[in-house]
C-alpha cells in the first residue's frame, strides 16, 4: 500500500486523519503485527485492507488486486475481536458458512480442507455439534480462527482476536495460531494491543502512532520458528520486547506533541 | 497440539456420574413436580377465591355477572353452537393475521435493506402502531359489508404494525463483526439476508407472535361485534346475546375467548421453544 489517506467527518464537521500517508509493503508469507495505542487507527487499516472502507487517498493492491476485487476472489480470512459466531448454528455450521456464500469467488483450484480435521487438531473434536452459547470463551475463539483459516485465504486479518482471554487460553491460543499458520503460510495481518504476542508471532512489527494516525517504526523479529513456550523466557524474546517497548513510547510521546 | 486429538474421550473427574437409580430417581422426581402441592396449591387456591367473589357479584349484581353454574349449562346445553361459533373467529382471526403477517414480513425486509424506505416507513408505522386501529371497524364493515371481508381486513390492519416493527429492528439485529466476518468474503446482500439477518430476527419474529395473537382476537370479535346480527361468529353470539339480556350465553362465550387466547399463547410459546432452543431467553 502507497501513501495511503483516510479522513472520517466529525460530529462538528471537521476532518479526523484516521489515517495519513501509511506506506507499508507486507512480503506474502509472512506474519506481520500492528501494534500502537488506542485511535491509532489499526482497526480501519484492516478495514481498509480487506476493502470495507475506500481509502481517502492513495492505493492498495493485494496480491495485484483491488482490495474489493480481492474481497470477491475470497482470498481474506477475518477474525473479529469479538468471536462472532451465529448462535444459531453449530461449531461446524459456523465454520462452513462462509464456504456456502459467495460460491463463485471460491477458487476451485483451492479444494476445501478438511474443516473437521481442523476443528478437531484444535481440540473442538467433541463439541463439533455444540451451540456457541455451550462454549468457553478460548473455544469460542478458536472456532473463529478456524472458520478463517478454513478458508485458505492468501491474506489472514485478525483484530485483537484474543484480547478478550485471559493470559491462559490466550497463550495455548496463539501456540495453536501459529501451528496452523505453519501448514498454510498463508499472509498474516495481526493487529494487538500486547507487546509480547506481537514479539512471539511475528516476522515484522509495525508501531503506529495516532492523531493522525500514522506507521512510526518497523521492528523486524529475528526470531527462529517454531516459537514455543520456552522461548517467551529466552533474553533474544526480552530484548525485542524492550526494543518494541521503547519504540511504542516513542510512538505515544510523538502522539503527546501533536496533540 | 497441546489438546487431545479426539480419538479417545478424555477422562472427566470432575463430572459426577449418578448410577442409574439416582438418575431414575431424578428423571421422575422432575416429572412429578406438577403433582406437588407448592406447584399447583396457589394456582388452585386463587381460582377458588376469584369463583366465590364472582358468585357474590352474581347475586348483588345480576345484571353484569352470571352464575357459574348457568354459564356452564349454556356451555353443556349446546356445545356445537359454541363450537361452530368459535370455528369462524378462529379463521377470521388466523387468516386476518396470516397475510398480516406475510406482508408486514415483506415490508420489513425492504425497510431493512433500503434506508430510504425506512426514513419514510418507520415514523409512521410507530405512530399506526400506538393507534388503536380497531376504531375503524364500523368504517370497514360499511365499505366491505358483513361477510368475512371486514374481520380480515382489521384483523390484518391490528396485526401489521408491531410485526413489522418488530421484525424490522430484529432484521437489523446482527452484530457488526459478525457482518464484516462475511463482507470481507463478499457474501451477497440476499446471502447476508437468508443466513445472517432472518435467523437474527426469529426472537423478533416470535416476540412480535405474542402480541399479535391476541390482538388478532381482538380484531376479529370487535369487527364482528360492528357487524353483529348478520354473521356468526363469538362477538356476534356476544353481540346478540346481550342484546336480548342473555347473560350467560355473553359470559359462556367470553370464557371460550379467555380458553383460545390462552390455547393461541400456548402454541407460540411452544413453537418459540423449539425454533429458538440456541436463544438464551
């Protein structure tokens, strides 16, 4: 994406910069965090990509797409803050909904995995028929990641899909994130509010700051895979956790000034 | 994979699994509970007071109360005329509130789906809706004569309002990550319609059911209380009866209104229970 603008009115008619002059080239394949305070605009940057909003200014191609073109050929996979699961349906219906609408943009080259299997390696194997209203919250979000993922997306967008767990379910979580993420390679575009997580699965990490809101720093994290638990305690994981650390209290101060 | 792979069921040491004769023991526990005194005494208990105050009413106002044993009477006397009766309004009342709802449910989805209609639409539909439209009856038994024509058509009119109210904010009930989920798959505007927004708005649908049926009653016994003389039908029986000072036959016929309403009440409750067993209400 090039130059990237967004403007959103304001109750009193003026214009909020949601976003300003993002330049930001994601290499396929890789698994990318955005990380920055609250209004930074990470959220409409996912929206932006994944075509639900039109950019202001400035252009954004996925995969030599246009975000809505990309949208039609199916090639994104999104998972909410929030599980948004149907209640009405079952683990299974809510995973294979999504393979039911928009049937023409399926790629048929791109076979349907096998969704139980998937359901099953992230331990709902029992619960394939449960209701969502039956299921712990960390189950609940698991089945929103696999409704993504089971969808053989090129470009995987998650909106702080955990920041609603606790520090637990969180971890086994993101444990599983990434083993599922080994087997598809799919692009990951991860948006959180925790240094750690960023640090732990990403190759990149973008630090936003807001007003307006805008990409301050990029860390690259050398860190080899697969990142187990044990990893979290090493020095390497510690030293990119200050360096983010530091660079995201640049970010804020940056933000103070402005404002 | 930190979790069991689902070819062996996990062991459950903290599940409790009763033996067989506690769980009998349990199943028929549950099962009586409707044989209890605690259940049913209160119940009963009211319904005695409430039937000897109504025989003193008889006795010191005899132009407004029956006696019980007189409104029974007429009822054991001839239960074909009550039942024939009861048969018209019931199909006044049903069809009357089947394109009611047919309608309403059609225009529900095009407020839903086009924010121009909905700008026009909805602020009058509230204001219909508090109206009390069966006013209109004598209205309509002019244009439309003492056939069913008029009944229907009130009854439908009564019915319209709070469904589609009703069904045109539960059309608009799901959640807006749950929308983007399948926007950023491009799923049809009839796509998100048939599998996101429908089934969102069934608790809608079945609130609105609630209201709908009974007022479906009332529109069909005051149309014919309107147009009484010439038709069947229980507001007629009502109509005529009190009339001629039959009081009896007015109070047998309220009671059978009281038992349909609450049979129709029954009914929606029951099909609610078994459409939305994922709804938490």
């Amino acid at each position: 994406m090039h130059g990237v603008r967004r403007l959103y009115e304001q109750a009193d008619l003026s214009e909020l910069v949601a976003l300003d002059d993002i330049d930001l080239t994601i290499e396929p394949g890789t698994f990318v965090s955005i990380i920055g305070p609250s209004g930074c605009g990470k959220s409409t940057l996912l929206r932006l990509i994944s075509g639900q909003e039109s950019a202001d200014a400035g252009r954004i191609t996925v995969c030599g797409l246009t975000p809505k073109e990309a949208a039609e050929a199916k090639a994104f996979g999104f998972v909410p803050q929030s599980p948004a699961l149907l209640p009405w349906l079952s683990v299974l219906g809510n995973v294979t909904l999504p393979h039911r609408v928009n049937r023409r943009g399926g790629n048929r080259d791109r076979d349907r995995p096998d969704l139980e299997a998937m359901l099953r390696e992230v331990g709902l194997g029992e619960s394939l028929h449960k209701l969502p209203a039956e299921l712990s919250g960390g189950m609940k979000q698991r089945t929103a990641i696999v409704r993504a993922f089971g969808l053989r997306p090129d470009v995987l967008l998650l909106d702080e899909p955990f920041g609603a767990l606790d520090e637990f379910t969180r971890e086994a979580l993101q444990e599983q994130l990434l083993e599922l993420w080994e087997q598809t390679r799919a692009t990951v575009v991860f948006v959180t509010h925790s240094i750690s997580e960023a640090v732990r699965l990403s190759d990149k990490v973008v630090v936003m700051a807001p007003r307006p809101g805008r990409i301050t720093d990029v860390i690259d994290i050398d860190l080899p895979r697969p990142r187990h638990q044990e990893l979290l305690t090493s020095p390497e994981f510690h030293a990119y956790e200050l360096a983010l650390r530091g660079s995201l209290r640049d970010a804020f101060s940056h933000g103070e000034v402005v404002s | 994979m930190t979790l069991d792979s689902g070819t062996q069921p996990a062991p459950r040491p903290h599940l409790v699994v009763p033996t067989p004769e506690q769980l009998a023991a349990r199943r028929l526990r549950r099962r009586t509970r409707l044989l209890r005194p605690g259940y049913w005494l209160p119940f009963v208990l009211l319904v005695v007071v409430l039937g000897l105050a109504w025989e003193v009413g008889a006795r010191r106002m005899p132009y407004l109360f029956a006696p019980l044993g007189d409104i029974a009477s007429v009822l054991t006397e001839d239960p074909g005329y009550f039942l024939s009766n009861t048969l018209v309004t019931l199909s006044e009342a049903l069809v009357g509130l089947g394109i009611g709802f047919v309608a309403a449910f059609a225009l529900a989805v095009v407020v839903s789906e086009v924010a121009v209609v909905r700008r026009a639409v909805m602020p009058v539909a509230v204001v219909l809706s508090v109206t009390p439209l069966v006013a209109i009856a004598p209205l309509l038994v002019v244009a439309l004569g003492f056939g069913m024509g008029p009944k229907v058509v009130l009854t439908a009119l009564v019915c319209f309002f709070p469904i589609l109210i009703n069904v045109a904010t539960g059309l608009r009930a799901v959640p807006s990550p749950v929308l983007q989920v399948y926007r950023t798959v491009a799923a049809s505007r009839l796509e998100v319609l048939r599998h996101l927004r429908v089934p969102a708005s069934l608790p809608y649908v079945f609130a609105s059911l609630r209201i709908v049926f009974p007022l479906s009653m009332i529109g069909a016994v005051v149309a014919e209380l309107s147009a009484a003389g010439s038709a069947d039908g229980l507001g007629s029986v009502i109509q005529v009866a009190s009339s001629q000072n039959r009081l009896a036959t007015v109070w047998a016929a309220i009671f059978v209104l009281a038992a349909l309403g609450s049979l129709l009440f029954w009914l929606v409750t029951l099909a609610e229970r078994r459409v939305l067993h994922w709804h938490e209400s």
